[in-house]
C-alpha cells in the first residue's frame, strides 16, 4: 500500500452513524468503558472494522436499569472483505450489557437543610388542596355576596366588573385588589355622586374586613407565605455553586469473539486435507465496567478476563495449490487454487485486562450547543503465558466535537499508541497510529 | 375549588442526564411515563388545586450548559362519577388555559439547576 493511501486511511478511519446517541470516547478497537444511551454504527475503514451498539436509554430518573448489545464485525483484510466472501478472517464479537444506573445532585453543606426543607414543604403542599377547598366553600360565598350588593348599584358599573373579575380569576382573596379597586372608584364611575361612591366604597371596606379577617384566607395566607419562604431558601441552596452532580453507571458485560480461519498444521502433513484445518477460534469475556459523569467529566473503568487465542501472533500465507489433468490427448491442463492460510503454533490462553477512558466536556460558547472534549484511554492487557503473548498496554488521546443538544458524535481526531511501554514493538514510533473521525447523520432510523 | 390537569411538555439537551423533579402545585409529573423520545417528554399531571397561581418546580442536572424548556397549560376538571374503587371520578370541562411566563427555557449551572416560581393563570 502506498504511503499516500496509507495517509488517507489513517486520516479518514472511522465513519460513525449515530442514531439518537452519544459516542463520547472509543478506542482504534471499537471499544470504550464509557456507557451512554443511544445507538451508533461505526465503519472504521483503516482498521476493516464495523461495528454497531445499542445502549437502552433515557437514564433520567433517580436510578434504574439498563441494558446494551454490541455487535462488531473486524477484519484485517480490510472492511470491503467484510461484504465479500474472499480469503478473509472474520471476527465477529457480540456481547450483551446489564447495568443500574444512579443520579445524584450534593448540595454539600446544605444537605442536610435542603431534606428538612423538602420534607416541610412536602407536608404543607399536601394540605393545601383542603385549605384551597375551605377558601372556596367558606371565603368565596362571602365575596359573592358583596358582589351581589355593589351589582344592584348601577351608576358602580365598572368597580362591579372589576370585582367581578377578582372572582373569576380566582383573586377573589387578595385584599390589595380590593383596595385598589376602593381607590378607584370615582375615577372608573364617572356618573357617579359622592354619596353612591361613599356607598361603594364602604361595602368593599366590609368586604376587605370580612374576608381579611376569615380563618380560612389567613389560613391559606400563611401556607403561601411559609411556602415562599421555603422556595425562596431552596433556590439559595440548591443553586450554589459548591454543588456537584453525578450519574454513576456499574455494569457487567459478557459475550463471545469469535475468529474463524484455515490453519496451516506443517509441512509434516502429507495430504491436503490433513495440511489445512479450518478452525472457529470461539471464546468468551467477561467485564466489570463503571460509568461516571462527575460534573463535566465523563470517566470510565472497566476489568476484564477474556479467553484468546495467538491468532494475531500467527502468519498469514497464501499457497498455490496446482493440479494438473493429463487426460487430454492435445496437452496437459493446469488449474490453479489459492490457499489462504495462518501458519505457527496454535495456542489458547487467558487475558486480563483493564480499560479506563476519560473525557472533559466544555461548551463551545453560549450560544452553542457543541462541545469541545478532550479525552484518553488506556487499554493495559496481561496474559496467562507471556512466552506466547507479551503483555501490551495502549493508549490514546482524542479531541472530539460533540452535540450537547441531541448527543451526537461530530467528528474529532485521535492519537494512539498501540504499545507504550514497547513490550512487543521496540521502535516506539511504529506503535503509533492516528486518524480522523468523521460522522454521518442517520436521521430516518430512530431507537426511542 | 378550581381542580386542573396540568398538560406539559419537556425538552431537554441529551447531556441533561439526570431530571430530579417536575412538579406542579406539589405534584409530580410521572415523566418516565412520559417519554416520547428524542430527549422529549409529554404528559399530564392530573388533579391539582390551584386558585390562581400555579407554583412550578423544575430540577435536573448534566453537564455546564446544556439545557431545558417547559411548556404547560392546563384545563379544568369537574366531578363527573365515581370510579369503580369508590374514588372520585372527574372530567376536563372548558377550554385549555395559558399560563404567564411559559415556557420556560433553564441551563446547567454548575452541573445542576433548580427552578420554582408561582406563574399566574390566565383564567380570563
């Protein structure tokens, strides 16, 4: 492949689709400890890989359930061999995810006055529909009546339509409104005299007395005024800026890899068929993932066992195999079919490995719904027989362009180094590799 | 007494990971009910008591920034029966009612944000 092509593929690797989702950190791999609602597919081009997951979501409540699977397709021909049916290796993992979920907002040193306040308020709100009916029964008949008596002064057209109004719109007990209707009474009844004002005025001074002194509107007064005191506190202390948020996500994921390819079994072999074997390499995992959002920070740990195999430590050959029909009386004919084998020692083992990835959030801007997050991840893998696999760990940095309104994946970029401690490659410049993400919207698949 | 449905709507960011409370007058919105996708929920919160304010109560937490809105109207409702368990049974009568001030449009500060304010109702 030339260096250019190379270039390309590394530049343009992964095309991801999401589909009302969140894709907030994923390795070369296709993988991530970070867990967040939603579903993507994922072609990544340079690494033959597509993959797709659906994560059950949304998680908005106190706590819940929630559930994911994964299926992933890679191939190290490349991703078109991955529709085709050439000489290709498939590898295909599948996993399925159960988890709870838990959110939290810590008002810190108010903890302890917002539970109080909560439950005050908690018990006041459930009296209140009583203490509302007893308004009703008991203070509206009252203010009823005195509507009826300003009603039969006609020249008082316009202060009875006021009042009225109180009543319709259920302001009946507030006093101040009556007050001011009492104040302008000579202004909104032109035609009327002073005696018919006085008049007037003096049934709303009633009025006002009567419903002031009613137990049941000091009743409902003093449940409002508690409740705004209540408000007015809440508001202080749950909009402090010492208060933190988190959402905490502990999950177990499990499924199978399988790796299906022909296995060159030496040159002792003395048929064909005893020569190349066909095997399907199946194993499973097993992982313990954590997924946190502490304020702006996404983090992610996951720890792991695995069942492998040396495939990758295996070399791939292709053979000729000839075979040539002597039946023809005008010459002999030769018909070709090529082999694509894995030659080396087949061996199985166990893996452990631990994930972690990371990601800060920072709005773009006020009036921005995108986010910048700069992030990384380690992948660290141990084996059970380091003579046959090196023990290797990963890491990556990315910058990543996010949609903070409706979750989606815009593109970033990422660095990688696939051996950072240069346990099987010493040259530490080759275990890097970099690519671009680009994404494509799929707007007419929804999940939800 | 003035008994409402209260009909809402709730839009919110998908870094909005976490809704602590949507209550009106007291009353919760049962909003994982609610759920009609794409970060939106739609639903009624029944039988409440008001006179002519309506407190409202919103509290979520995400990530800084990301943001919400609350659009609610609501309509009367009057005794109509009595349900099979005894309890009572009512039904909306008369016209959708606005409420002043709505929607309202919150942001995350510092990770979580906590609203409550009484919104008068336009009976009239």
């Amino acid at each position: 492949m030339g260096m250019k092509k190379l270039i390309l593929l590394g530049l343009f690797s992964f095309i991801l689709i999401t589909i009302q989702g969140q894709v907030l950190m994923q390795d070369a791999e296709g993988h991530s400890s970070i867990v967040s609602p939603g579903g993507t597919v994922t072609i990544d081009i340079s690494e033959g890989l597509i993959k797709t997951n659906y994560y059950s979501g949304p998680n908005d409540n106190k706590r819940g359930i929630m559930w994911g699977v994964d299926l992933q397709g890679k191939n190290s021909s490349g991703v078109a061999s991955l529709f085709s049916s050439g000489d290709f290796s498939p590898n295909i993992e599948m996993s399925g995810l159960f988890g709870v979920y838990f959110s939290k907002i810590n008002y810190g040193k108010f903890s302890k006055k917002v539970t109080q306040l909560e439950n005050n308020k908690r018990s006041i709100e459930q009296r209140r529909p009583d203490i509302i009916d007893n308004l009703e029964s008991n203070v509206k008949p009252i203010f009823q009546k005195y509507l009826d008596e300003i009603q039969k002064i006609k020249p008082a057209n316009k202060t009875y339509t006021r009042l009225k109004s109180l009543s319709d719109s259920y302001t009946y007990y507030k006093v101040s409104e009556v007050q001011k209707i009492i104040e302008d009474v000579a202004t909104d009844n032109p035609k009327i005299n002073a005696s018919t004002a006085d008049q007037v005025k003096v049934i709303l001074t009633n009025l006002i007395n009567d419903i002031q002194s009613n137990r049941f509107t000091k009743e409902f007064n003093i449940v409002d005024s508690e409740i705004d005191l209540i408000n007015k506190k809440l508001k202080s202390f749950k909009n402090d800026s010492v208060n933190y948020s988190l959402k905490a996500k502990p999950y177990v994921r499990f499924g199978l890899n399988t790796n299906n390819f022909t296995h060159d079994n030496g040159i002792d072999s003395l048929t064909l068929e005893s020569r190349f074997s066909e095997v399907l390499d199946t194993k499973g995992f097993i992982e313990l993932g954590l997924t946190l959002r502490l304020n702006n920070v996404f983090y992610g740990i996951a720890l792991g066992y695995s069942g492998v195999s040396n495939f990758s430590a295996l070399s791939k050959k292709t053979y000729k195999l000839v075979t040539v029909d002597t039946t023809l009386s005008d010459g002999d004919l030769e018909s070709t079919k090529e082999i694509t084998a894995y030659k080396g020692e087949f061996a199985e083992l166990s893996k452990y490995y631990l994930n972690i990835d990371v990601i800060y959030l920072k709005s773009l801007g006020k009036s921005s719904k995108n986010y910048i997050g700069f992030g990384g991840y380690l992948r660290s893998n141990f084996y059970s027989d380091t003579d046959i696999l090196k023990d290797y760990t990963s890491l990556g940095l990315n910058i990543s362009f996010i949609n903070g309104k409706e979750g989606r994946f815009l593109g970033g970029f990422y660095v990688q180094s696939n051996d950072i401690f240069s346990q099987n490659q010493k040259i530490f410049s080759k275990t890097i590799s970099f690519g671009l993400t680009v994404k494509f919207a799929f707007k007419t698949l929804s999940f939800y | 007494m003035p008994r409402v449905n209260v009909k809402y709507k709730f839009v919110k960011d998908a870094f909005i990971d976490f809704i602590k409370l949507i209550e009106f007058q007291g009353k919760k919105a049962d909003f994982q009910n609610d759920y009609i996708g794409d970060n939106q929920y739609e639903g009624k919160v029944e039988n409440v008591s008001v006179m002519d304010q309506i407190e409202i109560e919103i509290e979520v937490a995400g990530v800084t920034d990301a943001e919400c809105t609350l659009e609610a109207s609501i309509v009367k409702i009057r005794k109509t029966g009595t349900n099979d368990d005894g309890s009572p049974k009512y039904s909306e009568v008369g016209e959708t009612k606005q409420i002043v001030g709505l929607p309202i449009h919150l942001k995350v500060l510092n990770n979580s944000i906590y609203y409550v304010k009484k919104h008068t109702i336009k009976w009239v």
